[in-house]
C-alpha cells in the first residue's frame, strides 16, 4: 500500500492567494483527518470526514478555510485568502472503521504564506 | 478544557539506557491514549494504544503505562538506539464516540552513540 498520498509536498504563495491542499486516504479507510502542525500550538485538528462526510470541523479557524470528500479516495483542504498566519505544516490522515483508532499519516504539505 | 503536557525539554540519553517519556492530562478521563513517533519533515507515526482498563502495553522494546488515577502514562524505550532519535507524542481521545484526538506538543529525544 502507499500509504496517505499528499500533494503539493511544499507550497510557496503570496499572501490573498488561494491555495488548495490535496489527500489520497489509504484504501479502505473510511476516517479522513486534516490537521495543521506548528511549533508554537502543534498538532491541531482541522476536520475531519467519515464516510465522506464532514463529522467535526470545529478546528477550521475561519471562513477562509474549507474542506471537501467527494469520494472515498480524494479530499481537498481550501484555503482562500491565504495570510501569512496560515504558513504551516499540513497533515492528512486516515483510519480504518469500528475500534481501529490508530492514525495513519502522510508526508504532509509545508504552506508559506509571504 | 482538556490539556496535556509532555517533557517540554529535549531528553538526551546513552545508547543502551531506558528513555522514559512523560504525558500528564487533565479535567479529562481519555478511553485511550496514543503514541506517536515523528521524524523531522515526516508525518507521525504509530507506536501504541493503551486503553484506560490497561494498566500497561509493551511492544519489543517498547513499553507503556497508563495511570488513570495520576492521569499520566509514561514511555519506555529500553536498550536505546541511536535510530531512535525522533520527537515522541501523545495523544488522548475526546471521549464519547468522536474520533477526534488530542494532541500533546511532543519530546524530542537523542540518543547519543
């Protein structure tokens, strides 16, 4: 299996601009997480999807930032206008169904905003 | 709101000892904790689960505690390696039946040869 696949790897863009992260979950996992990385706040829960839909997204800090699962093996993290408060590191993971709470992580997408 | 607090230190031992890592919480009682290991510009990695009628998880040469009354768990690394240098996280369920986790800042560890 590959794994979680992330794409871009990096990401450089200037401030206003929209940026537009993407995750291929492992397959047959059914759980979808999207955080975000820092040094100062670390691993911080965006959302996260099960069965492709959206089951908690109180850590999208604000409108600028949303996320879709149109299918099983695809999802997407917007951000738009980016600022450069967003400049971070991104994760997707993913999980399997019922007790199998163990996540499994992608590379991650390293965000500048300048 | 629930809180977790790891070693905020860089813990550096000897090739060969025991490393022992510390996750402390509270206003919480998790149904389980986790242990991750990350490598710098990688994603976390899993490394155990110890539910909360576990008192104690072991996996080669790793070992870990879960004290529901202290409401701490340590991490054992026993005969300690280089190659297991990394910064190591915990992280607790929110309860109920959310798949969401908290996660702790993590311990960067170095095991000098």
């Amino acid at each position: 299996d590959a794994g979680v696949i992330q794409s871009p790897r990096h990401e450089v863009t200037e401030m206003g601009q929209e940026v537009t992260l993407r995750c291929k979950p492992i397959s047959g996992h059914d759980y979808l997480f999207w955080y975000r990385q820092t040094m100062m706040r670390g691993l911080e829960l965006l959302i996260y999807f099960n069965n492709n839909v959206p089951i908690d997204d109180s850590g999208m800090p604000e409108d600028r930032f949303s996320a879709k699962m149109p299918n099983a093996s695809f999802s997407t993290l917007k951000i738009q206008p980016s600022e450069p408060r967003d400049s971070a590191v991104y994760f997707c993971a993913s999980s399997l169904p019922a007790t199998q709470e163990t996540q499994y992580f992608g590379p991650g997408t390293r965000l500048l905003v300048l | 709101s629930q809180k977790i607090e790891q070693n905020s230190e860089a813990l550096n031992i000897q090739e060969g000892k025991t490393a022992t890592l510390t996750c402390n919480y509270t206003n919480y009682s998790p149904a389980y904790l986790q242990w991750y290991r990350q490598d710098p510009g990688r994603g976390p990695v899993f490394l155990l689960l110890i539910r909360e009628n576990e008192k104690e998880k072991r996996k080669e040469r790793l070992k870990v505690t879960f004290d529901t009354t202290l409401k701490q768990s340590l991490f054992h690394i026993t005969a300690s390696q280089p190659a297991d240098s990394a910064t190591y996280l915990c992280a607790l369920d929110s309860g109920g039946n959310n798949r969401k986790l908290i996660w702790g800042l993590g311990t960067s560890l170095a095991v000098n040869p």
